[in-house]
C-alpha cells in the first residue's frame, strides 16, 4: 500500500502543472524554430 502511495506521488510530480507548462513552451519553442527553418528552405528555393 505504501509503496502505491509513493509512486502515486511520483507520478504527480512527472504530470504536475509546472513540469506541463515548461513542457508546452519547449514545444512551442521547438515548432517555433521549425516553421524557421522551412522559412529559410523557402527562401533557398
């Protein structure tokens, strides 16, 4: 029981808000740099 306990707590930790929310920015940042790089694709062509 103990041990469920724990690792319900873990997994709160992975999936809690903040950890998401960097989450969302890191990728937004990632889709950010890949729309640039198609940009610069475009303008190669």
């Amino acid at each position: 029981m103990l041990y469920i306990i724990q690792n319900t707590i873990t997994m709160k930790g992975i999936f809690s808000t903040e950890n998401l929310a960097v989450s969302c920015i890191l990728l937004e940042r990632e889709r950010e740099r890949e729309r640039e790089r198609e940009r610069e694709r475009e303008r190669e062509r």
